[in-house]
C-alpha cells in the first residue's frame, strides 16, 4: 500500500501507546482524490456519535475532474472497524485524557487509515524529546555531544 498522506504533528504531541487499521467510507471522487495523495490530517481526530466513529477534520481536496459541485472537503467520515475493535475503542475514549488520532493514510485497492490511541504529552515531555533527536543527529554525524 502507498502511503497518502502523514499526521507527523501527532506522534510529537501524543504518546502513542496503539495502533489500528480501519477502512474509511468514502465517496468516488474523495477515494480518487486521496490515491493523488490531496489529504490534509491536520487537526483530525476520531469521535464516537451514537456509538459509531467518525474521522472529523480531514481535508480532502475536491478531486479536479470531478462534475458534483456540491463537495464539503472536511466533512465527517464513518470508520469501518471490526465489532471487537469498537468496542475497544469506545472503552478508550472513557477514560480521561486518551485520544484517538490518524496518523496515515494508505491508498491500495481500499483506503486505509491507520489510527492511534495515546495520551497527549506535556510541554516539558516535547523538550526532552526534541532535546534526545538533536543529541542523536551529533551522534550519527560524528560530532561530540
């Protein structure tokens, strides 16, 4: 599967403890739209509604070929998951501070979303792992620490 499109800004600011794979329902010209890699993660996050998650915040791009005018880019997706995992999922979210987060998008024969479940990282949590990817950069160049 080819990798569409990276939430890179989550990994930083949430400590992702797991990682799952769904299916999104889309339509034809977002599915065409996403396999030329026109999907922002920016922002997006999972929410359960009547006990079913939906993929809130993704920006699709209209896809330029497309004849239906009436597009919204950002509206909310169904997430195709299996019974065991929704469940799973909806148990996590109950608990305080856990979020659940799209961290990819991969394009095949169906689009993918990989999502994962984690706790958001204070600011001094970000420095120290800013502080461990700059000493890690001298070590591999050769230089002292």
């Amino acid at each position: 599967m080819k990798l569409v499109a990276q939430n890179r800004r989550a990994r930083f600011d949430f400590d992702i403890t797991e990682t799952l794979e769904a299916g999104v329902m889309l339509t034809g010209q977002e599915a065409k739209s996403c396999r030329m890699g026109q999907v922002n993660l920016a922002g997006a996050y999972v929410s359960f509604l009547n006990g079913k998650p939906l993929l809130k915040h993704v920006k699709i791009a209209p896809y330029p070929f497309a004849t239906v005018s009436d597009y919204e880019p950002e509206r909310d997706r169904p997430l195709l998951l299996k019974k065991h995992e929704l469940e799973k999922l909806a148990a996590i979210t109950s608990e305080k501070g856990m979020s659940i987060l799209p961290l990819e998008v991969r394009a095949g024969r169906f689009i993918k979303v990989l999502i994962g479940i984690g706790r958001g990282r204070k600011k001094i949590d970000k420095r120290q792992k800013i502080k461990e990817r700059e000493i890690g950069r001298k070590i591999r160049e050769g230089g002292e620490y």
